[in-house]
C-alpha cells in the first residue's frame, strides 16, 4: 500500500488536486463544524454524525470506527481499489497525467489483473451496445425497449445491450481480437466446457452493464428475452464484480438523489428504466438478490430518506420485511410503498404518471410501522398471536443492538402496539432466546458487516502519547529525540510502530508534515491514532511559534535524558545489590561512582517533569 520514494512526487501532486473534501462529498454529505466538516461515516452504521474530515490537514477520521487516513486511504477503501487504482482514478479524474510508477508487486499485480477485467467489460459492453443500436437480430430486442418505453436515449444513458442467441457470439468476437479468452472467462463472460472451449454466458438477453462509482463497468445483468431460464442471469462473483456492494442505477443517477434527497429501491432493472422514463431518476436497484447493509450504508451517504417501491405480493412483502434489519443497523430513515397488487411499477407510472407515483410514495408507511402491520395481520393481536409477533420483532431489537437508545425506543414502541408492558416484552426477548442459542442471531446472517478497525488497540502511556503527538506534528525534532533514546520508552508496540512510519515518512520526503505520516501507515490501530489527533488535536499549526515548539521540545528531550538515568540507576541499584552478595568489591566501588555521577548530573539539570 505504501508508495514507494520515488512515487512521492505524484501522490503529492495528486494530493494536492483532490481536495478531500470534494472526493468524500460526493459519497458524504458533509456539513461544516468549526474548522472540521462532519458527516455519516461511510464504513459504519451510525445516526449521528462521527465521521470527521479537515480540509486543511486533508485527512479524516471516524471517531465512531476509528477508520482514518488521507483522500487516497479514503478512495482506496470507500472504491475498494488497491493503492495504483486508487492513485489512477483520482489522476483521471483530475487529469494529471501519471508516468510509469512502481508499486509492490503484489499490488501491481492484483492492479494488472483488475485492470484487465475491466477492460474486457468495458469492450463486451461495447459490442453489445453496438449490437442492439444497429444489428438487424437485435430488432426484437429493440422493438422489445421501445414497448416499454425505453427512448434511444436512455439505452445510450445505461450502455444497454443485446446478446443474440447462439453459443459463441462474444466468443467469436473475443478469439479474433487480443483480449485472451482466459480475461474473458475470469470476468465471467464465457464460460468453460468441460471438454475444452468455451461458451457465451449471455444469450438472447438484454443486458444491463453494472457501473461502479467510478464509471468503469464491473459486470453485467441480463433479462432474457425469448423464452428460457433464468429470466434473470448476472455475472457471477469476480475480481472486481460483488454483488452486494453494487446497485444498478446508482452511478446514473447518483447526482439527482443527492439532490432530491431521496432514493427509490424498485426491485428490478426495469422497474428502475420504466420509472427513469417517466422522469423519475432518483431510483436503484439492487442486482436480483436482497438488500444489503452496505447498500443501505451506501444509499444513506446520498439520501435522507430512502424509500422501498415494491409490488405488493407476497413476495414484495417479503423483500421489504427482509429488509428492516439493514435499516435499523444502519440507522437509516425508510419507508415502504407497496403497490396495488395490479401494478408493478412500470404499469402504475404509465397509468398515473411521474405525479401520481409521487404522491403515491409521499404516502408510503415508516419500515417500522409497516412491519408491525404486517406482523399483526399475520398473527393477530391474541396472547399467541402477540408472542409469535415478538418472535419476529427479535432479529430487529438486535440489529438495533448497536445503537442502545434506538433499541430502547423500539421496544417501547413494540410494547405499546402490543399493549404490554415494556419490561414484559424484554423479558419475552430474554426467554425467546433460549431454545434457538444454537442459531446464529438474524441479524448477523444477513448482515455482511465490514471488518472494524479496533480502534482501542493504540494503548501509550500519557508520557508516551506526550511525546509521540509533539514528533507526529514536529517531525523535524525526530533526530534529536532518537538521540535521546525515545525508542526505548516507546517499546514495540503501537508508539514503535508510529515512531517508525515517522522516520520512515521523514526519508522519503523532506518536508515530511504529519499529513505525510498516513501515506506510510496502513490502515489500522497507528493510522487512526494519528488521524484522530490531526482532526481532534489542540498544537499549534506547524509554521507557529518556533520559538514555543523549541522549547517544548527541550523540556521533552530532558526529560527522556532524566528518564534514561533513572533507568540506569535502577539498574545500577540491583546490580550493587548482587556485586554487594558476591563480595566483588571492584565492581562495586565501580557501579556506586557511576551512580553517584548519574545523581549528580540529574540534580544538575533544570526542568522537565517527573513521571
Ligand atoms: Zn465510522
């Protein structure tokens, strides 16, 4: 993850051109606080705002997960790019032009391999978007858009495609130019057979390119078109396709969400081009399969209010109930709008227009309230009944485990619905959950949480963190301190690892500040501890008061010389206590002048406090 020295030159470069704030921004909305700009963490589920970023340090930090870093630390995990993408996407995106640059080579590696990936989707998505515009075998799939209204437009908009029928289209297309067949089957385009050879995976279907947020095409959704099955097929899990991270529709229609406000799930690709034809383009839709945390996390960064637009069968039911655990974790505001069960979204929009859908939304139930409805017309209000309800309430008190005031608020919510007392229902929670221990809780299966940085790792004593914070904003003191033996005080641990990155941070660039100190720590218990202090730190400015930094500094550096003598005293005391019981008088008479020189030269000093 670390550049290396010779990189310095661009990454600041780059640094300098992406302004942290612009880059989280369009992910976060940001509001300013003091000098700071604070929003909801994209990396964990929270309500109120613990996610801290300092346009002048350009860092940021999360006081809620710890999670820190730089624009480039935050590119990396929030695009979930390796360091050389995450360096590329922001030089395009700033149009910096990069020279050829070294990483590690495992990093390059996992880059190269990405890289090509995207490659072959960015070119098979070209192809089917060229077949379906122009190819007289895709006039069905043509005529097919236009009777659901999908304008030319749009199909240019979301890149749509067509896949003919046959084995071996893309195949052919594929052996005759120099994309190997191997790059096209990793990103799951063709598919093996077993005895050799290979096979389109996508046949008469129309296809949906998946946009990741960076604009490069990740995989793809097809709807086939004839009859057959599946009537949906996605590209399976790749290096660079996850499905439970990506929602359709996002990367177009990103910009008007942020300004509405609002985000619409519909659960299908065209539900989502039927309402986007009428006008409405504040709609996602996840790829066939349940609503996940992250997808909710990263809808909330975008919208205040996201609101779930499903048909109102079973099914529809089901998906919305499924999802109200990703919610609550995520402290997210949700409404559901389940339609009349003649309508899908497609049908209700055509029959009372972009208006009439709105108005229909604006009436739409809280997740919660639409829940416990559901739950009571499924159990009744009798004893039974109620505790069947509370069985089911169960997976949504623990999602809310993370918040203990939302948690509270609900079970006296739930309590009232059920006109039972809250304490009861607790209780009810505790017994229910005896006989299912062996369970894993709902919760936690359906909740694919990121993997937290332990934030309460960093461990230094108030000396130590005393004096690791003065060399992490005066790094040029390092030497001195070095000198004076801070190595020793600071162990092995978290303040050694720090004091590392500094020195470390300090050869590969001369003007070394503590911005510079995140490029060479990854991501972890260091690099929090440090971007917690540069967004939450009283020091002075760097270019401020030399004067006061000099003095500070000497007072720190006599200490650690008084701290090494007392060290050495201690030591010197046990040593005349065994030359004393071996009776080596030579060695005594030796140890106690030393000692008594180490007392003399520490009452000789001045200052410095004693802990
Ligand atoms: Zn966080």
């Amino acid at each position: 993850m670390t550049p290396s020295v010779e990189n310095n030159d661009e990454v600041q470069r780059i640094k300098d051109a992406a302004q942290i704030v612009d880059v989280v921004g369009e992910c976060v909305s940001l509001k300013r606080a003091g000098t700071n700009m604070k929003g909801l963490c994209p990396f964990h589920g929270e309500k109120t705002p613990s996610f801290m970023v300092n346009p002048e340090r350009q860092t940021f930090h999360c006081f809620g997960c710890g999670e820190g870093g730089d624009v480039l630390s935050f590119v990396m995990k929030y695009y979930n790019l390796t360091f050389p993408e995450a360096l590329n996407e922001l030089a395009n995106r700033y149009h910096i032009t990069l020279p050829e640059r070294k990483f590690t080579a495992a990093d390059q590696h996992k880059a190269e391999k990405r890289q090509r990936l995207f490659e072959v989707n960015e070119r098979a998505a070209s192809m089917y978007h060229e077949f379906l515009m122009h190819h007289a075998e895709a006039e069905q799939a043509r005529h097919y858009l236009a009777g659901r209204d999908i304008s030319p437009e749009m199909i240019v908009t979301f890149k749509l495609g067509y896949a003919p029928p046959g084995w071996d289209y893309l195949y052919n297309k594929v052996s005759k130019s120099s994309i190997p067949l191997s790059d096209a089957e990793a990103a799951g385009l063709l598919v093996k057979k077993d005895k050799g050879g290979y096979y389109d995976r996508f046949r008469d279907r129309v296809l949906f390119p998946i946009f990741e947020l960076t604009g490069r095409v990740v995989g793809f959704g097809g709807r086939i078109l004839g009859e057959g099955e599946p009537k949906y097929l996605n590209t399976p899990e790749t290096l660079v396709f996850d499905k439970s991270r990506m929602l359709f529709g996002l990367y177009q229609h990103r910009d008007t969400i942020r300004q509405t406000r609002q985000a619409v799930i519909v659960e299908g690709n065209f539900d989502l081009l039927s309402l986007a034809a009428h006008g409405m383009e504040n709609v996602v839709a996840p790829l066939g399969t349940a609503l996940t945390q992250i997808q909710v996390r990263m809808l909330k960064g975008y919208a205040d209010e996201i609101i779930l637009l499903f048909d109102g069968d079973a099914a529809g039911v089901k998906a919305a109930m499924r999802s109200v655990p990703m919610f609550l974790a995520e402290q997210a505001e949700a409404r559901v709008a389940l339609l009349p069960a003649v309508h899908d979204p497609d049908s209700y929009i055509r029959a009372h227009g972009k208006e009439g859908l709105q108005k229909y939304l604006a009436e739409a139930l809280p997740l919660l309230e639409f829940a416990f409805e559901n739950l009571q017309q499924k159990h009744g209000l009798s004893m039974t009944g109620k505790g069947k309800i509370l069985e089911e309430l169960r997976p949504f008190i623990e999602a809310s485990a993370s918040s203990p005031l939302q948690q509270s608020v609900l079970i006296s919510q739930f309590s009232e619905k059920l006109g039972l007392d809250p304490e009861q229902v607790l209780k009810g929670f505790r017994t229910a959950a005896q006989p299912r221990r062996d369970h894993r809780p709902i919760s936690s299966r359906a909740v694919p949480l990121d993997k937290k940085t332990d934030k309460t790792v960093v461990q230094l004593n108030r000396k130590q963190a005393q004096l690791i914070e003065f060399l992490i904003f005066y790094p040029q003191f390092l030497e001195r301190f070095l000198e004076a033996g801070i190595e020793e005080i600071m162990g092995e641990g978290c303040g050694g690892n720090i004091l590392a990155g500094l020195q470390k941070a300090i050869d590969s660039n001369q003007a070394g500040g503590p911005e510079q100190l995140m490029e060479t720590l990854e991501s972890g218990p260091e690099r929090s501890y440090v971007s917690e202090l540069l967004i939450s730190s009283p020091f002075l400015k760097q270019d401020e008061e030399d004067e006061i930094t000099e003095k500070m500094a000497e007072e720190m550096l006599v200490w650690l010389v008084r701290y090494r003598f007392k060290k050495e005293i201690e030591q010197l005391s046990r040593d005349i206590r065994e030359a004393q019981q071996a009776q080596d008088n030579d060695l005594l008479e030796e140890l106690v002048i030393r000692k008594a020189e180490l007392n003399r030269y520490i009452g000789s000093m001045d200052g410095g406090d004693d802990q």
